[in-house]
C-alpha cells in the first residue's frame, strides 16, 4: 500500500508542476500514445502499460517531455523576438 502512496503523492506533485491533473492528464496520454504509435522500435524497455506510465511520470519529472498548448507557442515566439 506505501507504493501506491507514493505514486499518489509524486502524481499530486507532478499535477502541481505541469499546472494541474487536467494538464498532467494530457502531457501522459500525448507521451504514451506517442510511444505506442511508434511501436516496439521505439518504446522503452518497459513490460506492460503500467511501467510505461512510471516511465512516462519520470520523465515529466526530469523535464524531459513538456505539453504545450497552442496558445503557448505563439506566446513563446513572441518572446523570442
């Protein structure tokens, strides 16, 4: 019951790093559907859907994967000019 606990609490934490469970949500779904898309070549060495999530989790953790919304991208151009 403690493993769960704690992926409960990194998921509260990661929903508060992303800016809530509805973007979270998206950024996990967009990263694992990508990963699946792509096939066997491509996806991790993880055994089934749940160690993809972990995966997935701990890569939004270390900044690896990032959602952006639309909006966001012409925000980011207009900064950078």
């Amino acid at each position: 019951m403690a493993k769960n606990e704690t992926e409960e609490e990194k998921v509260e934490m990661l929903s508060s790093k992303v800016g809530g469970r509805f973007r979270l949500t998206a950024l996990v779904q967009k990263q694992m559907a990508q990963y699946i898309k792509g096939g066997r070549t491509f996806m991790p060495d993880v055994r089934n859907l749940d160690e993809l999530f972990r995966y997935v989790l701990d890569e939004i953790d270390e900044d690896k994967v990032q959602l952006k919304l639309p909006g966001e991208e012409e925000e980011e151009q207009e900064q950078l000019e």
